[in-house]
C-alpha cells in the first residue's frame, strides 16, 4: 500500500516538474496536481508515522510505551 501510494506520489512529483518546465496543457492543471500531492502525501506520512510506533513498540516494549504516554 505504501509503496503504491510513493509510486504515485513521485509520479504526481514529476508531472508537475513537467509541466512547470515545458508548460504543457494537455496535463492536468497545476492546481489538481498540487492538491493531488498533499492527498497523496498525507496518507503517506500518517502510514510511515504508525510503522514508527509500530517499531517503538517493539524496540521498548508495551510497558514503556504506557509510561511515555503518560508524560506526555
């Protein structure tokens, strides 16, 4: 799902390099192609930020997980 969702991101990323150099109009507009981006973007970011609890999890285990939630 990540990898699916990078993929389609990098391809948004150079669409809009594309069109920003050669200003071709037969591709979407700039505009879509920026909101495209921060919807590709922010599941991207959400999914990479729970693997990374995900692993912290792992690494320190339940228990300390519980106490730095409680500080926090």
């Amino acid at each position: 799902m990540i990898r699916a969702l990078a993929w389609f991101y990098a391809f948004i990323q150079v669409m809009i390099l594309v069109q920003i150099h050669y200003r071709v109009s037969y591709l979407p507009s700039l505009d879509l192609l920026k909101i495209l981006d921060i919807c590709t973007l922010t599941p991207i970011l959400l999914l990479l930020a729970k693997r990374t609890r995900d692993l912290r999890k792992v690494v320190f285990g339940e228990e300390k997980m519980e106490e730095v939630r409680k500080k926090a």
